[in-house]
C-alpha cells in the first residue's frame, strides 16, 4: 500500500426532513487532482467508479445503492460491479488499498459509514481518486433517519459536482401527473416524487381531471390545470403543498391554462382563451391583477420565462404553425426563433439560460430538442411517437419528458441527457405524464 | 352539471330517454366503442327528446388535421342541428370541442376551444340564442376512438354538442 493518511476530517452538515431547512456551504477540496470528467469532450466514456456499502449501512438505509444508482443513471459513471470489489470496507476511518481498487480498473472510489447519532443519523462519506491515492472530497450529514434518502442524493451530488464541476441534480423532486384506467376513461392526479421515482405522493384526490402542473421557485406551492369532473370550466389552480389548500387563481369566464410561476415566484403566467383565442397574460400573485401580454387572433401558450426573469419564450400559430416567439416579460413586440422543418412547441428555458428545450413535430415523430435562446444550434435529442414536454434538471444538463405510444398503452416518463447519449426510463408507479421538475433543495428557501 | 332540460311539461318519457342516454352517450354511436350502446331503442322515435337529436340529427362534427373550419359534411349536420334546436328551445347545451392526441396537450385545449367555437358561432349564425350555448374544450384528454390510426383520430377531432349533461362524451 502506498503511504496515505487520512486527511483530518470532513466538512459537517446538518439535513433536515424532507422540505426543511439545510445548511450548505461550498465545497472545500483537497488539493486539485487530474481526476475529472470533460462534459464537452468528443469520444466520451463514462468513468469507472466504485461505490462501497457504507459502513454499518443496515437493510432500512441502503445508501449506497441509491448512490450508485443515480450515478449510473447519469450516464456519466460506470459503477464497478460489487462482484468485482477487491476489498470489503469495514473500517471507515483506514484508507482503501488504492492498488486493488486500481487493478480492478476504479479511477473514483467512494466509501461512506452511517452511524445512529443520538436519535439522529449520521452519515460520513468520502471520494478517493484512485489513481492519485488522493481524497478529493470528505463530509459528514446529520438528519432525522427518514431522510436517509436525502443524505444519499446529497452525496451523489456531491460526487457528481468534484467530478465535473457542474452543480448536481439529484437532491431533487419532480411533480407530474399519475394517469391510471383506460384510455377513454383516463384517471389524471397531481403526484411528487424524488428524481429517482422514490416517495411517491398523490397530491389530489379523483374530484379532477388535472394537467401540466409546475412547481413554484421555492417548490412549496404547484400550479396546475383542473376540469372539475362534476363539469364546469377547466381553471388554473394553486396548491400549497404543506397545507394541502387549493385555490383558482385564473377565475375567468372562458378556460384559462397553462400555468407558469414567474422566477422570482410573485407572478403566474397563462394563457387564457376567448372567442376561440389563446393569448398570454400575467397575474400578480399579491394583487391578483392581470397584465395582458399578446394581442393575437391565434393560439399564444406554453410560455416560459427567461431564468433572470427578462423575457419570456411561448409557442405561438400566429404565423400559420406552432413556432417558437421571444418577447420581452411585460409584452411588447415577439420576434420568431424556430426556423427549421415541422412545428415548435412546449418551449422551456434552462435554469442556466444557455438552452431552450422543445417538442417538435415533423411528420408523425415528436422530437424533444434544444435550441439556443437566439434560435441557433438545434439539436435533436429524441424523437419518436409520441415524445412530448420537456423540463429541466436544476442543474440544466439533462431533460425529462413523457414518451406516450398511444392506442391501448399509456404515458411514461424518460430523462434524456442534452448531448442525447443518455437515455433512462424514469420509474413510476402507473402511468405518467407533464413531467416538471423542482429546484435542488438544498437551495430553497 | 345538470342539464336545464326537464321541465315539467317533459314529462316521464322525455325523463326515461334522458337516462338511458346517459348510459349510452359515452358509448359513441359510431361504432368505436365496445358495443356497448345502451337500450332505449324506442327513445329516438319521440320527436324532441334528447336520443332524437343525437341519433336522427347528429349531436358531432368532425374536423380534418389540425383544422378549425367546418366541412360540407359538418355544416350540413349544424344546419339540422340549429333547426332542430330552433323547434326546440327548451334546450340549453354545452359545445364541447376536442382534438386527436397528434398534438402537444396545451395546443390542443386551444384547438378543441377554437372547433367549439366555430360551431357555436355557425349555429349562432343560423339563429340559435347565444345564451342557450356554452363551450368547453377537453384538448386530447377526452377520446372516443383509441387506436393509432386514422381510423381513431378522424374520430376524436370533433365538437358535441351536448344537451344531454354527461359531459365528455
């Protein structure tokens, strides 16, 4: 074994349940190693990693499991097989034998120990790069022992970012709408769960038929659209997710839809529809007043504002087919920035900025795609019938949508990543759809 | 929602049609269903009954892809529909528009809105009181035909109008 010590312990951070406060600071690392993974690199190859069974880990809290499984499905890591472990790690706190690891081929290793700390669960972990015989990164969680899944994403994450250096996107939850019963006779509810398809949670009960809900900024309240099945108007709603309380926010004669929360979360954005017209206006959540932002005798929907709250993108027939509008956030003049074959719609601004996903149709393939905000650089990430209705990841480098086949079959949700190489089913119970996902919750509130 | 339609002179008969279309509506008449269309065979022969209207008059209209304006086919049907409803004005309905499910689900509400529009307005147009109509747009979310053909699709781009109550059929 090569002569390593242990570096002198890990950051410590304290996790709360589910929606609570969290305490994060950036990472400190050890000194910069070679060990990276180049995102924009040509022929790329996801990096061997090995990631053992925490110390102490029980049946209840199999952290590592939900480690590697997130880091395979990034499509960026290639966990090394447990048959294939050199070493058992049974003492946290000794260094690995950086020789074994490397001969079975692991550039990354990570080992963790979980440990019941007063009522509380603690869980330390570390990330070795193999090859340097060099911790990269050590830290330590404390939190209620339900939240044990948090603390696993948390590591991912953590994992994720040292290796390359983009922010994570696994401590994070999705909202969409759980579809079961036969076609013609679809039941539609608001669900949550994690990224990864665990803790699922119905939000509404069958009195609606409910669609494309999004999250508020801090995820604490959903905006959505409801038909209430005793008939009556489809409306936009707000849900308050803690509470459970929901309320109509676009009360208006005609259907109002297609909800969006404003950046800073103190506007929703809709379409409202009269005489046969959509056009776009934005309600003030505190005054409930409404600002008209299109004029058009045609169909202005699917808006979606700019992350520094600026402009908004929507989809809008105004020229004869679904195409692609940029305007300014209070209205004013749109200029089009989809020009290429077929039609553009669902369009959905990254959180970084530099992307604008999209569906579009050509023939009978729906494609999800992205584009520049300028309109350039469109690529086409996967198409197929019938594909539909991008949303982000909180860290703007992989996608999720709903792939629907049609006839008898029904809805499920993929993530793709944005170079297109990556693509992973994401489990739900039933069938879903309207994918939209929530921020990193590490950094609400 | 109820429908304002039985009023007392009605009567029982009008009563008995109204239910059992109430069974039988959602099973489309044209065949797409599982056959399961209910009784009440002697229903459409009462001349103002609400099984009079969908099976002698046709209570739908169908629409080409992605298409909003009204076929020879679909306004020679809305033009027995507004006579119909003209000899009968007891009736206040609701147009429901509704689009195949080869679109993006918001477009398609729009869509829906747009084709329940149009014939509220081709109806308004041959005298039928404004205020006698409602629209409703279900999008793709309320198809009668489910298969992944034209055969299906040709069928779910429609707009009902519906004076029977049982919404999205």
């Amino acid at each position: 074994m090569n002569h390593f010590k242990m570096p002198a312990f890990l950051q410590q951070y304290s996790v709360s349940s589910a929606l609570g406060a969290m305490l994060f600071v950036a990472l400190s690392t050890a000194a910069h190693a070679e060990l990276n993974i180049n995102l924009s690199g040509g022929n790329f190859q996801p990096m061997p990693i090995a990631i053992t069974d925490c110390v102490n880990e029980g049946q209840a809290t199999p952290v590592a499991s939900v480690i590697t499984n997130n880091l395979s499905r990034s499509g960026l890591f290639q966990p090394l097989p447990k048959e294939q472990f050199p070493e058992r790690i049974s003492n946290f706190d000794v260094p690995p034998q950086f020789d074994a690891w490397k001969a079975r081929g692991a550039q990354a290793l990570v080992t963790c120990r979980v440990s019941n700390d007063g009522g509380r669960l603690k869980a330390e972990f570390r990330l070795f790069d193999v090859f340097a015989n060099q911790q990269l990164v050590g830290q330590q969680y404390s939190t209620d022992p339900a939240s044990w899944r948090r603390v696993a994403h948390l590591i991912s994450d953590a994992v994720y970012s040292r290796i390359t250096g983009e922010k994570g996107f696994f401590d994070s939850r999705v909202v969409f709408i759980d579809e079961s019963g036969p076609a013609k006779h679809r039941r539609k509810r608001l669900a949550i769960m994690d990224q990864d398809g665990a803790n699922f949670k119905a939000l509404s009960g069958s009195d609606m038929l409910v669609v494309t809900p999004r999250f508020s900024p801090n995820s604490q309240e959903i905006t959505y659209m409801g038909f209430p099945l005793s008939g009556g108007d489809p409306k936009v709603y707000l849900l308050d997710v803690s509470r459970g309380s929901r309320e109509v926010v676009g009360n208006f004669p005609n259907m109002s839809f297609s909800p969006r929360f404003s950046p800073d979360g103190r506007r929703i954005i809709m379409s409202l529809e009269q005489n046969g017209n959509a056009n776009l206006y934005a309600m003030d959540l505190q005054s409930r007043s409404m600002t008209r932002l299109t004029t058009t005798a045609a169909i202005d929907t699917s808006p979606s504002y700019s992350p520094d709250g600026s402009q908004i993108v929507f989809e809008s027939d105004r020229g004869g087919t679904q195409q692609l509008y940029l305007m300014p956030a209070g209205g004013g003049s749109a200029q089009r920035i989809s020009f290429g074959e077929g039609r553009y719609s669902t369009p959905v601004w990254s959180p970084k900025g530099d992307y604008i996903a999209f569906t579009r149709q050509k023939g009978g393939s729906f494609g999800i795609g992205i584009m520049k905000p300028d309109g350039s650089g469109e690529r086409i990430l996967t198409e197929g019938f019938h594909n539909e209705g991008p949303t982000w990841a909180p860290n703007g480098r992989y996608l999720m949508f709903f792939r629907d086949p049609g006839g008898q079959g029904g809805p499920k949700l993929f993530m793709v990543d944005i170079t297109g190489r990556v693509q992973v089913q994401v489990p739900t119970p039933n069938y879903a759809s309207d994918p939209a996902w929530g921020p990193l919750l590490s950094e609400t509130r | 929602m109820m429908p304002t339609v039985l009023s007392p002179r009605v009567g029982k008969l009008a009563l008995a049609a109204f239910l059992a279309l109430s069974v039988g509506a959602c099973a489309s008449k044209n065949g797409a269903d599982d056959g399961s269309l209910a009784g009440g065979a002697g229903s459409a022969s009462t001349p103002g009954s609400v099984q009079d209207f969908v099976v002698n008059v046709g209570d739908r209209v169908f629409f080409e892809t992605d298409q909003t304006g009204l076929t020879a086919q679909g306004q020679a049907t809305l033009d027995k529909q507004a006579q119909w409803l003209n000899r009968y004005p007891r009736y206040s309905f609701v147009i429901e528009g509704n689009a195949d499910e080869r679109g993006t689900r918001e477009y398609n509400f729009a869509l829906g809105a747009r084709r329940a529009e149009t014939v509220r307005n081709y109806l308004a147009a041959r005298g039928v009181a404004g205020n006698r109509m409602r629209t409703i747009s279900y999008g793709k979310e309320r198809p009668v035909a489910v298969c992944n053909d034209i055969s299906c699709w040709s069928q779910n781009r429609r707009a009902v109008t519906n004076i029977g109550g049982t919404p999205g059929s």
